[in-house]
C-alpha cells in the first residue's frame, strides 16, 4: 500500500510529520489548560449540604478567615486530638496547643473540638 505521503522526497516527509506532531502538541496543551480550568483542584470538592450548612455555622461563629481546609486525612492519636478526613473544613480557634507547640492548632470542626497538625490545614 502507498502511503499518502510516500511519493514526497525524504525531508520534505519529515517536515510534514514535525508540523503533525507540533500540531498535535499545540491541541493536546490546548485541551490540557481547558480541561485544568473547568475541573477544580482535588481539594475544592463540592461540600454536601451538611457540611455546607456546617461550613456557614462556622462562618457565622468564626468569620471567614478562620476558615480551614484539611488537606489529608488526619487520624488524632493523642487526647484531645481530632480524626478529620481530607476536604473537611474547620475553624481555627488557637494557632498553638496547650504547651504553646504552633504545630499542632486548636479548631473547631462544627461540633467537636480538638487538636490538628497545623501542616494539614490551609486557607478556605
């Protein structure tokens, strides 16, 4: 069988698939960017309606700044400690523990309220 192409001298060939490929490339970038605007980040997931209900009670108690996203679950092995799952929004209550340790936050998670490793929040 004769290739489409197979009757142009060899260069000439090769530029034809350079400018395929670059294309391809360019379109492949193209719906990559698309794609990347209309899917939010994993960590915005939509929240259910209790948690949004949860979500505007912290808000109302907190303000808006003390809003927190966990960003990975969180199994609390010490007293006071909470077990948060990844997507979960808090409220910053004290950036310190009892001991003043800054790595480990005091929130309130709409209900119960403990200690979370500070590395797993960030802003809602």
């Amino acid at each position: 069988p004769q290739l489409p192409h197979g009757h142009m001298p060899l260069p000439s060939f090769w530029k034809v698939v350079e400018d395929t490929l670059q294309q391809s490339g360019a379109q492949l970038r193209a719906f990559c960017q698309a794609f990347e605007t209309v899917t939010p980040s994993p960590g915005t997931q939509p929240l259910t309606p209790a948690e949004e209900r949860k979500v505007l009670s912290l808000v109302s108690k907190h303000g808006p700044d003390k809003l927190y996203q966990v960003t990975s679950n969180i199994s609390g092995s010490r007293d006071l400690d909470l077990t948060l799952l990844r997507g979960q929004i808090v409220a910053l209550l004290q950036g310190t523990d009892t001991k003043g340790n800054t790595s480990r936050w005091l929130v309130d998670a709409g209900g119960p309220r403990g200690f979370v490793p500070a590395a797993k929040l960030r802003p809602y």
